[in-house]
C-alpha cells in the first residue's frame, strides 16, 4: 500500500514538473466549444500553441488523432514561426460518430534548435546541403472529454436544413425520362443520403450520387447536397410524399423535410401508327426527334455526372489565404531552395515531398519541379 501511494505521488510530482516545463517555455489552450452535445452535432474546437520563454527557437508540429469516434474537419490555420516567438492557432469542426463518454485526444511535438543552428541550416545551398538539427520532445496534452446523446429515433438528418424540389414536366410521352432536382442546404452534418425514392414496378428510376458543395468558413461549414435523378414510365404514375425526419442540435427541436407527392400523366403509344394498314404507305419521311429526345436525356445525366466527378477532383479550399507558405513555394526556382522551405515547416505531410526532393538532390533520380510544386500546393490547399 506504501508503494503504491509513493508511486502515485512520483507521479502526480513528475506531471506538477512537466506542467512547470510547459508554462516555462510555451502556453497552450485547446477548447472546444461544448462538452455535451449530440450524436452528429457541430463541436468547434480551437487550439492556441504559444512559445513564452524567448531563450531557444521552439517549432511545433500538432494534430488531432484520428479516430472512428469523429469525423473531423480542419477549418483554419494560422503559424507563426517568428523565431523565439513561435504561435500556432487552428480551428476544427468535429462530429461525435458514437454516443456515450468520449475522449479527442491530441498528438503533440516541440522542436526546440538554437540561433546557431538556425544560422547553421539557412547557410547550406545546392551543393552542401544542411539538416536543421533539433531536439524533438513528444508533450502529452490533456484529452478533450465529451458527453455525446443520442438522437432521437428515425433521425435521418442532424442540422439546420431547407429542401428545395425541382420537376422537368409532369406530362412526358412513354418511357420520355422526366428529370427531378432536389437540393438540401443548410448548416450540419453532411445531408447526404444512400437514397431518397426506391424502385418500383409503375416506373424506371435512374439516379447517380449526390453532388455535395461545401463552403468552409472559420467557424463551421455550409452544405449544398444536390440529388439529380429521372424517371420513365409508360402509363401514367404518381411518387409518394416524401418525409425526411431531421434534428437541430441548437433547438433540440426534431423537424421534417416534405416532398410532396407528384402525379405524372404520361401519354401512351398510339397503336395505329405502329401498324400500318396499308399495302403502300408513304414514303418513309426521316424523323430525328427522338435522337433529340434520347440526346437531350444523356445530357442530364451525363452533365449531373461530369458535376460530382469535377466535385470529386477539384481543389479543396484554401482554409487561410493569408498563409505566406504559399507565395514561398510559388517563389522557388531551384530544388535545393524548396527543400530547405519545407524542412524549416517541420510538417510531417510534406515528409513524401521532403523524400522526393532529398532523393533528386543527392540520388540517381529525376523530377519535375513544376510537378512537385503543385503537389505541395494541393497539400496546403
């Protein structure tokens, strides 16, 4: 028992000591901003990193562990590698994916290097190329403890959210496709649905995966989720009402989003102009309406999916515009400087980069520098 309380008490002196250490040489702040909320509901987390004593060169490298308990969303970042006045200040969006007690726990490193060392990397150039020496020293940051409840039963969306619906026509000619447009917008998690109208013997239902627009501000994101489809029959059909149940964390309020139903006429083949009577009809006059027809129907969807594959590969925003890294990489003009630039970051995501770069400059291998800027430049981005 004597053991076992001394052992606690090295324990909680060892942290009092690492605690002192901290407040000696940096401040940190990681706030979110609600310990409570509910499954799927928006956290806004901030995290403020600040070098406080100016004797040694500190450089942080910080991230939140990924985990399947939450989806997380980088929202802005601001570094200031001012030497001996270091600061870091970042902002996540974080969806809580399971109910229950959670912890978001965070990784962590401090650099610390010297003026003279400092002096030491920047004097290297293409032919005598410098590592900055530093002493890497992992710090353990407290977890961020969540109360996450669940949602109320049959909840199908988790936010602040509108629907818009859009119809074509609600008279077509047999089998002609009839194009349906409908539009979720609004604040939350991601309203995006495996599907919203299920298949059916009274029609043809085409459909291809929803195009999802994100506008990323420093506080949260708004969605635009945009489901396209068609249908085709050849009689005349109705689609039900819709109803989508839906939950605002902000008002504890459960809502619904209605599609009304739609009845379509559809105008059935006239059987006397598919046999003729005749024993010498007339000569055959060439019809093309229906390659128009039939044209105008890849259209949609072939714009629809031209759409999500250009959401799919388009650059993601730049979360902070103001960012100096980025005009500095668009700046290099040799290889050698553009290595030097991204080792000075301590970043692990350009650690590929770092390798690539390393291996062309004192290897057998070639690259394109064009190439590699670019590739930075998504990684920023």
């Amino acid at each position: 028992m004597k053991h076992n309380l001394g052992s606690l008490l090295g324990i909680v002196l060892l942290m009092g000591f690492v605690s002192s250490l901290f407040a000696e040489e940096f401040a940190y702040k990681i706030e979110a901003n609600k310990q409570e909320m509910y499954l799927k509901e928006g956290i806004l987390l901030t995290v403020d990193l600040n070098q406080t004593d100016p004797k040694n060169i500190l450089l942080f490298q910080f991230e939140v562990n990924k985990s399947d308990d939450f989806a997380i969303y980088p929202l802005y970042a601001k570094h200031d590698d001012t030497p001996h006045a270091t600061s870091l200040h970042e902002s996540y969006l974080v969806y809580p994916l399971k109910t229950g007690n959670l912890n978001l726990t965070f990784s962590c490193i401090k650099r610390v290097t010297s003026d003279l060392k400092m002096k030491h990397f920047a004097s290297g150039d293409r032919d005598d190329f410098k590592k900055l020496e530093t002493k890497d020293v992992p710090i353990v940051l407290p977890p961020v403890k969540l109360h996450v409840k669940p949602l109320p039963p049959s909840t199908q969306l988790v936010g602040d959210f509108h629907l818009t619906t859009k119809v074509q026509t609600h008279e077509a000619e047999a089998y002609a496709p009839i194009a349906m447009r409908i539009e979720i917008e609004g604040k939350g998690y991601p309203p995006i649905l495996h599907s919203l109208y299920s298949k059916s013997k009274n029609y043809t239902l085409f459909s291809q995966a929803p195009e999802v627009k994100k506008n990323i501000t420093k506080t949260g994101i708004d969605y635009n989720v945009t489901y396209v489809m068609a249908f085709s029959a050849n009689k005349d059909f109705t689609l039900p009402k819709l109803t989508l149940h839906a939950f605002n964390p902000e008002t504890q309020q459960p809502y619904t989003l209605t599609i009304k139903a739609h009845n379509f006429h559809i105008n059935a083949v006239n059987q006397n102009r598919l046999i003729d009577a005749q024993n010498k009809p007339k000569k055959l006059v060439e019809d093309w309406s229906w390659l128009k027809n039939l044209l105008s129907y890849f259209t949609v969807f072939a714009a629809g999916w031209l759409s999500a594959l250009a959401f799919k590969w388009q650059k993601p925003r730049i979360v902070d515009r103001q960012d100096p890294l980025v005009g500095k990489v668009i700046q290099c003009k040799e290889p050698k400087v553009l290595l030097q630039l991204l080792i000075a970051q301590e970043d692990k995501r350009f650690a590929q980069s770092i390798e690539k770069l390393e291996s062309a400059l004192y290897g057998n291998t070639t690259f394109n520098l064009k190439t590699m800027k670019q590739e930075i430049l998504e990684i920023l981005q």
